[in-house]
C-alpha cells in the first residue's frame, strides 16, 4: 500500500516537474531528490567559500585603491553567495553545521578550481574572466532550476557573477594592452587557468554519475560538455580579441558543427584534485578550519549575548 502512494506522489512529482511548476520546501519530494539537492547546493556553498581564497590572498597586494576596493567587494559578495546557499541547503532540512564540518574533514567536495594558487596579479584577473566567467555559463540555466529556493537564489547571485567577470575582463585588457611584461604575465595566467576553468564543468557526460537523473528531475538542464562547449565557444573569441594566444594547439573552428573543437582534457588531473591532491587542497581546508577556530569567540559571545536577551525577555 505504501509503495503504491509513494508511486503515485513520485508521479505527480515528476508531472509538477515537467510541468515547470516548481518545487517549494513543504511541498512532497522523493527522498533522492532531496539528497541531489543537498549534495549539490552544499558543494556550491563550500565552492563560493574556499573561493573567496584565492582572490582574498591579493587584497591587501591589488595594485591600486580602486583595485583593492573592488576586489574586496568581490570576495565580499563570494561570501554571500555562499551565506544565501548554506540557507537554500537548509531549507532541505540540512544541518549547517554538519554540512560546514563535513568542508573540514575533507568529506564533502568543492569546485576544483579553487585548488590552484594564485601566484600573479594577472590570475585576479584570469580568475574574474575565466572561473566567473565558467560560473555564470554553469550558473545562468540554474536560475530555472525546478528547486525555488535554490533557482531563486541563482538570480541574484548570477547579477554579481556577470560583475565580477566583467571585472576580471578589465583587468585582462589592461594587461594584454600593457608593456611586453604585463602582456606575458596576462598570457601566463591565461595559460595556467584554461584547463583547469575547462574542468570546472565536471567530467565528461560519459563519466558523470548524476546528470542524466538530475536532467529529468530539471536540476541540471544542460550536460557538463553542453556547457564546456559554450564556454569555449565564447571563450576564444574573447582571447583573440585580448590578442592572447589560446593555450590549446586543438583549438579550430569547426564549419560543419558550428563550434570550436578542442584538445583533450587532462582527466587524471581532475580526477587527482578532486580526490584532495591538487596543488592547494591542504591549504584551503586547513585555512578554513583555521577561520572556523578564530571565529569561535564571536560565535560565544553572540550566543551568550542573545541567550542574556532572551532570558531578560521571558523574565
Ligand atoms: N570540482 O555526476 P557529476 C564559483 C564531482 S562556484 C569538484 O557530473 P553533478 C563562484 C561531483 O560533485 C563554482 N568536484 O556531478 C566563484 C560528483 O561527486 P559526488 C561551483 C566535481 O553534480 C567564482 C562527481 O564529480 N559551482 O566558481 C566537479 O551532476 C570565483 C561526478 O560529477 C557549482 O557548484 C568539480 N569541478 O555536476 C567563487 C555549481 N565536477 O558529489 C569565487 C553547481 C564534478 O557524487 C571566485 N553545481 N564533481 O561525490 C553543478 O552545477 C554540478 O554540481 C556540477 C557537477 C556541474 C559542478
């Protein structure tokens, strides 16, 4: 009897999703629905947050004011968006907390992308054109996410995603159009963020687990090498217009399919950052266990001060 109702609620679920109607907290879902979202929700949280690293590392080095003063409105809305997605996992029913300590044993996953250090002034501003710039390719269809919360959240998030890529343009141009050194410095960030920004969309539809079930359930509305593919596609454009060079000897114009061809990723890299042995894995954890420490006092002393509150109140 009971598997006859979850049946029919698996049904009706599935007629709300290809109905476009969306999926609102109190609303029924099946249990695999929910565990997806949490997974993926919370992975991006974590994403948002170990991505305010590398980028917070050249605040206090950015060239000039201005500089300084936008990056740090940048890493300020990186801190944000992770804050609305933390909230969109809890309306799930996940537990901050746990989700946040599972970050910092190392179990739950975050973009690889962000286990690549930051070593120029020129990766502020390949990350801004390249990693944003991915994001938003990743992030736009998200925004019609069959989950509200989460799909709602997207809007805004994307809004200050297409800012920071912009920003990250400008710095690009500025360098690409400066002395030999500027230029060559631009080049080498380009260089050493192509790759890793080509595997920021996940492994190759082949090898990935959870597509095909989160395209039917409307998660995901496109596949990671949809995506990859229009990333490059308006990518490389954009490194000519810079008069850059693309670090991908593969990469030609295909008449007949209407799209760049590219060369092949390097999925044993991906595979070996994604499993903890990137280059700064160690680092970004330990940093943000580091934070998590150094903030405990806050954390009391904003627990003390309401609980005092509360305590005068019902007094
Ligand atoms: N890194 O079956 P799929 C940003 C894992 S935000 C690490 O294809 P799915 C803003 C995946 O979790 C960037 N792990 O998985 C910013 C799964 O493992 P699991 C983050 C990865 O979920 C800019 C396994 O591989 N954006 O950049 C990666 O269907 C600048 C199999 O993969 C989001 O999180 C990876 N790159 O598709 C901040 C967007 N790719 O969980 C600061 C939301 C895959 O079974 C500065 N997420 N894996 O153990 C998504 O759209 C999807 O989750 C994908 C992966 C497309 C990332």
């Amino acid at each position: 009897m009971m598997e006859i109702d979850n049946k029919e609620l698996e049904n009706k679920f599935q007629q709300k999703i290809d109905r476009d109607i969306k999926i609102e907290p109190n609303d029924w879902m099946p249990d695999a629905y929910r565990t997806t979202l949490i997974r993926q929700i919370s992975q991006h949280a974590h994403s948002e947050v170990v991505g305010m690293l590398p980028e917070g590392n050249w605040i206090t080095r950015a060239p000039n004011l201005r500089r300084k003063a936008v990056l740090l409105a940048k890493v300020q809305d990186e801190a944000g968006h992770g804050l609305y997605l933390y909230s969109a996992a809890e309306t799930l029913g996940a537990d901050r907390e746990q989700t946040i300590d599972d970050l910092h044993s190392g179990k739950a996953k975050y973009s690889s992308i962000f286990n690549y250090p930051t070593l120029t002034w020129a990766d502020m501003g390949a990350v801004g054109w390249l990693v944003d710039g991915a994001a938003i390719m990743n992030q736009v269809p998200l925004c019609r996410c069959s989950y509200g919360p989460y799909a709602r959240a997207m809007i805004r998030v994307c809004k200050e995603e297409s800012f920071h890529q912009r920003q990250g343009f400008e710095i690009m141009t500025k360098l690409a159009g400066g002395a030999i050194e500027q230029k060559e410095m631009a080049q080498d960030a380009l260089n050493r963020f192509w790759w890793p920004a080509l595997m920021m969309f996940g492994p190759s539809d082949a090898d990935s687990s959870h597509t095909e079930q989160s395209m039917k359930w409307k998660i995901k509305r496109h596949t990671n090498d949809e995506l990859r593919q229009m990333f490059v596609d308006v990518t490389v454009p954009q490194i000519e217009t810079l008069g850059l060079t693309v670090p991908d000897p593969d990469v030609k114009w295909n008449e007949v399919k209407g799209r760049y061809d590219y060369g092949p990723i390097d999925w044993d890299e991906f595979w070996q950052v994604v499993g903890g042995n990137g280059p700064c894995n160690k680092e970004r954890v330990d940093a943000r266990r580091k934070a998590k420490e150094d903030g405990k006092w806050v954390v009391e002393a904003a627990m003390a001060f309401t609980n005092k509150r509360n305590s005068k109140k019902s007094a």
